[in-house]
C-alpha cells in the first residue's frame, strides 16, 4: 500500500501505520495534525477545540469510514507561541491549527476588526460567530484577511457583552465625566464623548492599575474581569451591555488544507461551524456563573442601566466606524463594504443595532 503524510510537518512527524499481520490489509493512514493556542484550555475558545472539535471531526471521519485517523498533537496555554504570535504560528507552520487572536493582528487583517469600530450592535456571542462563519466564507475581501496570510478559516469567536467595573457608583454617563477608564486597545474608543479619560492597558494589568489609582475602574469582558477577581478594587459592577465583538477564531494552515483530501477538507470546515457553537454556549456559561458569583458577593454592587441609558451612551460616541472606514479606504481596503455586509447580516437575524453605523458613513 502506497501511503503519504499528509501534512507541512511530513519531514517531522513519521507516518505511523496500525495493523498488522492478516490486518495489514486494512491498516489505516494516519495524518498527524499539531494543533495550538497562545492561551490556556480553561478558556471557551481554546478547550471547545479539544472538547469539541477534535472529536466532532474525528467521529465524522470514523461515522464515513474514510479508512484513516487524524493523531492530533495538542498544545495550548502559549507553549509553542505567545499571544501576539498567533496568526503567523498558524501561517508559517508552528502549528498545523490554531486560534487566532484577530483583535491584534490589526495590522495583518485590519477589516476584521469592523466590530471593534461599530459597539451596541448585539449582546449575544452566538450570533456574532454565526455572522462572521458566515461573512468570513462569502466576502471576499474578508476571506482574502486569511487566506493572504496562509490560513484557511474554520470558525469564529466572539466575546460576552462589555460591561464596567468601577470604584465608583456609575448611575448615569455623568458619572463618567472626569473618570480614568482602563480599556484594551481600540476598545479605549469607546470612551470618547463620555467625559471618562481612556488608559491604556490589558486584562492582566487592570487589576493594579485600579488598585494604584492609575485608573478609577475598567470597561472590560466580565468572564475576564472575573478571573482576575476586579471586583476587589472594582466593587462597582455595571451592566451597560455595550456588546459583543467579534475577536478571531480557528484557522488551519493553508497548505496543510490544501494538501488533505477533498472530504476531510469538508469535515473540518463543517466542525468549525460546531467548534463556535460551543465557544458560544461556553463563553455565555462563564458569563451567567460569574455574575451570579457577584450577586452573591455582598461586597460587590451590581447595577443594569435601561435600554435608553445604553443608547445614550452609544449615540454620544463619535463616527468611529466612519473613521474607520475612511482611514482604510485610504489604503484601498473596502472597509465600507464589509461594514455594509456586517450590518445586513445582523438585521437579517431579526437585530436592530442600537446605532445604524452603515447608515451615517
């Protein structure tokens, strides 16, 4: 039997062959498939690739006999790469699949960060990945974010609504007048037109950054915010719901893909769809149990401000998908397209935005 790795890591990993004697015969090929993340299994986005699916591919490929195994060789928790490497560890081979964390490659695929420019369109992560399955297969340019950078998609994440921590009580967005905010990135955008001054930083520094009055409070993810226990210098939790974003998801190397056969090809496209579901029901699940540990908690404070306080704050923003759609079209990049793309997408799944970003460009 003539039988061939099928994997950019061939010169690596052997082909390791089961059966023997009158089982030879059937002896089964194997496809070695090193698979990766820059953060922990603890996280929905990573363990629903092992939790999920790894196994929704492998029962596929067993319930359709396709007469070979896949040995995955896993990694997570920035073993092999660290968080700022994640794209290009896929791209250049490091792993064969890995997630990928879109929000700082946005020098690499600065069209997929539409949701970080565009906040208060949904709450809900689930629909954000199925809108983005969706537009990453169908939009060229968006595909093109991957496929440039020698990755395939195979499916997407997206975070639990934004919400705020605070050291204060924040009734209202006056409360925000005068306030140090700590924010990741472009996230600090957010704050523009409320009054809060942006600091820059990141989940692990926003802890201490409160705590040494660098900032008053932290517009954050809550299933982060939780971990990282914020509420004790941030005793004030604030559900704004400013909503979800749309940050990345799982991709296999481009020619990795290419050289597997045409049904697993299919198989795995077909699991990407299953492996956001479960990021989905994952990340929802952090969210819901981490709030009710905060209810419980008699030192921390939790108030919901009314569709219409949310509203306020999202239409007192500045254009900001406007500005982004016209610093990338300075570049040539149909920004405006995809912005359009997104929005159609989320109205066709029955949601009004809060703010019609598409309709002020």
């Amino acid at each position: 039997m003539n039988l061939k790795l099928i994997s950019p890591l061939a010169l690596a990993l052997p082909l390791v062959l089961s059966g023997c004697g009158e089982e030879s015969a059937q002896a089964m090929e194997t496809i070695n498939l090193r698979v990766g993340a820059s953060h922990p299994a603890s996280l929905p986005w990573v363990g629903a690739i092992s939790d999920h699916f790894i196994p929704e591919v492998d029962r596929r490929i067993a319930e359709l006999d396709l007469g070979y195994r896949i040995n995955w060789q896993e990694s997570y928790g920035g073993k092999l790469y660290k968080a700022n490497a994640t794209l290009s560890s896929v791209s250049q081979g490091i792993v064969d699949i890995g997630w990928v964390f879109s929000t700082l490659e946005g020098s690499r695929q600065p069209l997929t960060q539409v949701t970080a420019y565009t906040p208060g369109v949904t709450d809900d992560p689930a629909i954000m990945m199925d809108v983005f399955n969706e537009l990453n297969r169908s939009v060229p340019a968006l595909k093109a974010e991957w496929e440039g950078n020698n990755t395939v998609f195979l499916g997407a994440t997206a975070s639990d609504p934004f919400q705020i921590f605070t050291a204060f009580p924040l009734d209202s967005l006056d409360d925000l007048q005068g306030q140090k905010i700590s924010a990741a990135g472009v996230l600090s955008s957010w704050l523009r037109g409320t009054g809060a001054v942006g600091v820059q930083g990141a989940l692990p520094d926003f802890y201490m950054q409160v705590q040494t009055g660098v900032s008053n409070g932290s517009l954050v993810l809550p299933s982060g915010a939780f971990s990282i226990k914020l509420h004790e210098v941030a005793p004030y939790l604030t559900k704004v719901n400013l909503g979800s974003t749309y940050f990345g998801g799982l991709a296999i190397n481009k020619d990795t893909f290419e050289g597997l056969p045409d049904e697993l090809q299919k198989i795995l496209l077909e699991a990407g769809d299953v492996y956001s579901e479960h990021v989905g029901v994952g990340a929802m699940g952090l969210y819901d149990q981490g709030m009710a540990a905060m209810e419980e908690n008699p030192d921390v404070t939790i108030a919901t401000w009314s569709e219409e306080q949310t509203r306020e704050w999202i239409d007192t923003l500045p254009n900001l998908a406007k500005e982004w759609v016209e610093d990338n079209r300075a570049k040539g990049l149909p920004a405006g397209e995809v912005l359009q793309a997104y929005m159609d997408a989320i109205r066709k799944r029955g949601i009004e935005p809060m703010r019609a970003w598409d309709q002020e460009i």
